[in-house]
C-alpha cells in the first residue's frame, strides 16, 4: 500500500545545500536538497528527538543540530554513529508539487 500526499510546492522547498521542515497529516519531514534533488526524512532524530529539519547539509548527509548526529538524505543511514538510522519517505515531483508516500 501506498498514501501519496502533497507535502509542499516546489516553490516552497528548500535551495540546494538547505534543509526545511514541513508537515502534512500530522507526519513532520524534514525535506533536504543536496544538489537540487529533494528526500524527505523523519524530522525527528532517533537520539534526543531533535529537529533535523532545522539542521545542516553536510555533502549528501543531514546533520542534527543538537548534537550532530548525520543521516545519509536518501537511505537515513547514519555516519555518526554507526548502526543508527531514520526514517525516509519516498519523494516525487509531480508538476508544481511535492509528493511523498507516508504509508
Ligand atoms: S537529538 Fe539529534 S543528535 Fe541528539
């Protein structure tokens, strides 16, 4: 099963380099755009619940503004540290908008 929602427009989105939170059926994102291409992660940091979405991009990774921890944008995987990991969320452009399955 899928749930396509529209989380924003691509108008709303974060440049290149920048990360945004957004929210849409009561699910926070953290929508991340390394090199002009866009994924949606679980906003909150599996750590202390911080707010990735009002973290930093460092390469292909998000980082945690609390305390670092860094999560590959497109598999959640961690750097730092090992053997953590969140949550994404498949992400397409369709038109205008921002889609993202939050099934
Ligand atoms: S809450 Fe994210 S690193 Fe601690």
């Amino acid at each position: 099963m899928s749930n396509w929602v529209k989380l924003c427009s691509l108008q709303e989105a974060p440049a290149p380099g920048k990360v945004a939170e957004a929210e849409v059926e009561g699910v926070a994102v953290c929508l991340a755009n390394v090199g002009g291409e866009l994924s949606a992660l679980d906003n909150w940091c599996p750590h202390r619940r911080g707010p990735l979405g009002q973290g930093w991009i460092e390469r292909d990774c998000v980082v945690c503004p609390w305390h670092s921890w860094t999560f590959h944008v497109k598999t959640g995987e961690a750097e730092f540290p090992a053997n953590e990991r969140v949550e994404t969320f498949p992400l397409r452009v369709e038109g205008e908008d921002v889609m993202i399955d939050i099934e």
